[in-house]
C-alpha cells in the first residue's frame, strides 16, 4: 500500500505524490467522498472513450468538443454505478 500525507493550497488544491502517480498510471483521477473518507480512484479510459466519439463525431468536432463529450459520458456512466 502507498500513503503520503499533503497540504491542501489555499486553492484547494493538492499535489499527488510522484510514487502514488505512478502506481495510479493515469492522467486524471476521480474523488469520491463517503462519510470522512476521501477516495481517489484513476480515470483510464478517457483516451478510449475519445477514439470513439472522433468516429462517430465525424469531421465536424474538434477535440475540446469530443474530449468534453468523453468526460460527460465517464461522469454519468460513474454516477450511475454509484445509484445502483
């Protein structure tokens, strides 16, 4: 198991480790909170999900369009495991 402890910027936010990173292996995370419980869990498939809306969003979408329709698509998909 790898832990690290962090201070929280005035901003809000925080840096993760290097070695927590690495054994996440991706670009973005997801937080969940339950009860005092902060989870941090990786987004892997937001470069997969943007291979498929660039075929069927044809020429006409930019990547910014595609990407934003991707990471609409993860939240609501995450957000429906966690009502079931």
């Amino acid at each position: 198991m790898t832990s690290a402890a962090v201070k929280i910027t005035r901003k809000g936010q925080v840096t993760i480790p290097k070695a927590i990173r690495e054994t996440l292996n991706a670009n973005a995370v997801y937080f969940e909170v339950e009860h005092d419980v902060v989870m941090v869990r990786p987004v892997r498939d937001a470069a997969g999900s943007l291979r498929e809306y660039a075929r069927n969003a044809g020429r006409g979408a930019s990547m910014k369009q595609m990407r934003d329709k991707a990471w609409r698509e993860a939240v609501r998909e995450k957000a429906g495991k966690k009502r079931s």
